[in-house]
C-alpha cells in the first residue's frame, strides 16, 4: 500500500471516481461527503493510532465552506499533504470561475 488517502467531496460520482482510481494505484482510500464528517473520521482515525498521508478535497461543499474546513483541518493536522479540488463544477460561485486549463499531477504525487 502506498499510503492512506481521505477525500472529501459532495458529489457521490467524485468520491466513487477518486476512490476507484486511488485504490487502483494501490492507495487505502476513505471517502466522506463533507467537511464535518471527515472532522470526525480524522479524529477517530487518529485516536485508532491511524494517521492519513493524503487529503484531497473540494472546495465548494454545502456544509461548509471548503477554505474553512482546509483551515480546522491544517490547525489539527498541520503536517497532512493537500490537494485541492477548485473548479466550479456547474455552480455558481460569486468571485469565481472554473478554470480554462486543466493541470494534472503526475501518478506519484499522491
């Protein structure tokens, strides 16, 4: 296994997409629906002696705004490696536009 990954995403065909692809790359891949249930999975996971090596969430999320639920995550975790997920996936968002380009990381970044 090349590490454990946590996501956090609202849409259900993002995490299945993620987790599908993770696992295949041979990472160990939990999924949470939002910024508050990730909180706790963290936590529980923590207290199980067992820590994430990779985060990679969305920004827009209904529960909360992803930047804050970044900023508790990195108060707690400070050490835990981000990807984040910024595009504007057909919302609206005051401020913001999807991006033109797309950058992909390469396979060994996560």
């Amino acid at each position: 296994m090349k590490g454990r990954v946590l996501i956090i995403d609202d849409e259900a065909e993002i995490r299945r997409n993620l987790t599908v692809g993770l696992t295949q790359e041979d990472y160990s891949v939990v999924a949470c629906p939002d910024g508050i249930s990730a909180i706790h999975e963290l936590n529980s996971a923590r207290n199980r002696g067992i820590a994430y090596d990779y985060l990679v969430t969305d920004i827009f999320m209904p529960d909360i705004d992803g930047l804050k639920i970044l900023k508790v995550i990195k108060n707690q975790y400070p050490d835990l490696p981000v990807l984040v997920d910024n595009r504007v996936r057909g919302r609206k968002a005051d401020g913001y536009r999807p991006l033109r380009t797309q950058h992909r990381l390469p396979r060994q970044t996560i």
